[in-house]
C-alpha cells in the first residue's frame, strides 16, 4: 500500500509542475509580462529545441534489450485499436458531410489527434516515476521507461505527421482556391453559343456567349515554399462574358485535394522537424551503446540535460500563459472538460486493460501497465497542440485538471487491480 512517505513523493514531483503554471497564469494575466507573440515564441522553443533534446537524451540512456516484448505489444495494441476505431469514426463522418466544404475532413481528424492523446499519451516522464515508484517500488522504473520511449520515437511522430497532414492539405485548399479562376482554360461549343445568339436575338436582346470553362490543374503545392501541383478534376463550368471576374470564384467548385500530393508534403515536413530526428538517433546510440557497453560522454551527456530540463518547466508555464489569454476559466467548455476527463482516466485505462489481457500480461507488470494508463495527459501533448493551433485548450484543461484528478483514479485503479 501507498505510505506517507510515498504520497510525499508524489506531492513533491506534482508541486514544481503547478509553480509553473500558476507562474505562467500570473505573468500573463496579472503582470502582462508577455506578449501573446512572446507565448508563441516560448513554446516553439519548447516544441523544437528543448522537447528533442529531451527525448534523444532519455531514449539514448534507456537499455532497449531491457524491454518486455507483452508490455510492448500491448502498448501498441491499446493504440493501434484506437486510431482504427477513429479513423473509422472520422470516414463515415466525412461520407454525411460530403455536400460540405474538404476542410470537414481536416476537422475530423483533429478529433482523431486529440482523443488518441488523451486516450494514450500519459505523463511518464513526471508523474510516472515518482506516482508508480511510490506504488510499486524500483522495478517500476522499467515498463516506465519502456512506454515513454515508445511514446517518444512511434506515437509523438504518429501524432506531429497527422498535425501537418492536417497543415499540408489547409495549404493545398488555400493555394488552390487563391490561383483556381486563374488556371482556366477557356472552351467555346460554337454550335451552343448560335443557339444562345439565336434565342436572344428573337428576345430582342443582346446576345450573350456562353463560354464553358475547363478547370485543369490548380492548388500548386509548396512544399517547402516551392511549387508542387495537386491535380483537379476536370469539370466544366457555364459562365457569360457579362459576369466580372470577381464572380468567377464563387461559380467554380472548390478543389479536390490529392492525399499522394499531401501525404508528400507532410512527411518531407515532418523529416525536417528536429523531434523526429531526435528519437530515431536515440534509439540508434542505446542500440550501440548498450550492445558495446559505451555511455555517452559526460560533456556531451551535461549540455543536452542543460536545455533538456527546460522542457517540462516551459511546457507547464506555456499552458498556465495559454490559459490567461483565455477569456474563461475553463475555454473549452465545462461538457468538452468532463468528456476529456472520461476519455483520459476512464476509456485510456480500461482499453489498456483489454489489450494487457489479450497478450497475456499478468501479475504485477499487468498493475503497472494499467494504473501508468491514468496518469495525467503528457505535457507534451499541449505543447504540439498549441504550435500548431489544434485543440490547444482542450489539452491545456487535460493537462492542469488532469493533475488534479490523477491521484484519486491511479489510487482507485491500483487498489482494484490489486484484488485481482
């Protein structure tokens, strides 16, 4: 059972947490110490510096031949049903809202990254350690660590594709209605324009040409501020010669975006994003250096954990910042707060359960890999979600309120796995 000593513990590793984002709150709020830019700025240092080198160094000192192969696929298996029942989810929305505008697509699967990270991404690097040390002693430390690196090399990089995916084809939409009703080119049926000449000329009036436009290549891509072309079909559209050229936008249809051209843009997007390097070199140098028995030297090692430490610190301040420039206490609404908090403590932990069971998890390793599942939202979350406008608030209310809340559910799920 959890001593004193050992809720002292996780009081300890919770406090620094809510310092700093009671610290970011009264800053913004009260002090106006920081512009909105200057929020922006933070976490994008957080996002692109201090996050990567944090997660090369815990991934490189972890011993991946250490790993439990059933807590991995459970893991993975947790996850994997997740996004499939998701995108499934998100499919037969997009078919109702098919008379909608594409953008509907990208809104699907913004729900698809927020509830998958607050089903599966929990606070290991923090809360982990010292909540599950304090429950089930050292050997916790392991499967731990074994999830964070999981999370750190496969899920984030899952999670950050789908976010520019999501970038790739707003960019792909936006170029595109922007150079569509110029690209045109223009189509003459001589016989329907005599007939159109003949019937005004017996109304008296003045004859008017029907042209019909052929839309054949629009939305140039840039993928990284250069052009690529996404194909449109080719549709034609009447228009006359009386209609000013303003109007012509709003008679053409809006453009069929190419998953090839996206799903290019978004990964050669996400290959130049440093957190993506970071946990594939990691994994690289444990390889090696626990096969060899090298550690990385003490120089090197000291100025990544100078930047590293920021990481948490920062990420928790920029969520206290976040939620001062919100115009109420709970921004995305008190149902989306309480929906959030289910899927976090209730439906994260009890998939985890199921998957746990389907591998053959058992015994204590089973406890640790079902209670480690209500920990708190991963702080990291939040700080992608805000980078790249997506259900920030949503995460930042996981996040602050779902530290508050972790204890009770990681007490009550420890104690009932602990009657199994």
């Amino acid at each position: 059972m959890i001593s004193g000593g050992n809720f002292y513990a996780v009081a300890k590793a919770m406090a620094p947490l809510y310092t700093a984002i009671a610290l970011g709150y009264v800053s913004v709020k009260y002090l106006r110490a920081f512009t909105p830019d200057q929020c922006r700025g933070i976490n994008h240092f957080v996002a692109f510096y201090a996050l990567p080198l944090l997660i090369f160094r815990m991934v490189a000192i972890t011993n991946p031949y250490a790993m439990s192969g059933r807590l991995f696929a459970a893991d993975a298996l947790q996850k994997i049903i997740l996004l499939v029942v998701l995108f499934s989810w998100a499919y037969l929305a997009n078919r109702r809202q098919k008379k909608k505008s594409p953008s509907a697509c990208s809104s699907s699967i913004e729900w698809v990254v927020t509830i998958f990270s607050l089903a599966s991404l929990p606070n290991t690097i923090v809360m982990g350690v010292a909540l599950l040390g304090g429950m089930y002693g050292s050997m916790s430390a392991g499967p731990i660590v074994q999830i964070m690196v999981l999370q750190l090399c496969i899920w984030y990089n899952l999670v950050i594709f789908l976010y520019e995916y999501m970038a790739a084809k707003a960019a792909v939409l936006a170029k595109g209605n922007q150079i569509l009703p110029e690209l045109v080119t223009e189509r003459v049926d001589t016989t329907e324009v005599e007939m159109q000449e003949e019937e005004n000329s017996t109304k008296g009036t003045e004859p008017q040409h029907v042209v019909y436009v052929s839309i054949i290549e629009a939305a140039e891509v840039d993928t990284s501020d250069q052009s690529e072309t996404s194909e449109i079909p080719k549709i034609g559209v009447p228009i006359t010669e009386k209609v000013p050229d303003q109007h012509v936008s709003e008679r053409l249809p809006e453009p069929m975006v190419s998953v090839k051209v996206v799903v290019i843009k978004a990964v050669k997007k996400l290959l130049k994003i440093p957190n993506t390097h970071a946990g594939f070199l990691g994994l690289f140098w444990s390889l090696m250096a626990f096969k060899v028995g090298v550690k990385l030297p003490e120089i090197v090692d000291d100025s990544l954990n100078i930047v590293a430490t920021t990481a948490v610190g920062l990420s928790m301040f920029t969520a206290g910042a976040f939620l001062a420039r919100q115009t109420q206490l709970i921004p995305c609404g008190y149902l989306k707060a309480i929906l959030s908090i289910l899927i976090r403590f209730i439906i994260g932990p009890l998939l985890m359960a199921l998957t746990s069971f389907a591998v053959g998890l058992r015994g204590t390793l089973l406890h640790i890999a079902i209670v480690q599942s209500a920990l708190p939202l991963a702080v990291a979350s939040f700080v992608y979600a805000e980078e790249y406008k997506v259900h920030a608030d949503i995460m930042s209310i996981g996040i602050i309120i779902g530290n508050f809340v972790s204890l009770p559910f990681a007490i009550i799920y420890y104690i009932v796995t602990g009657l199994c």
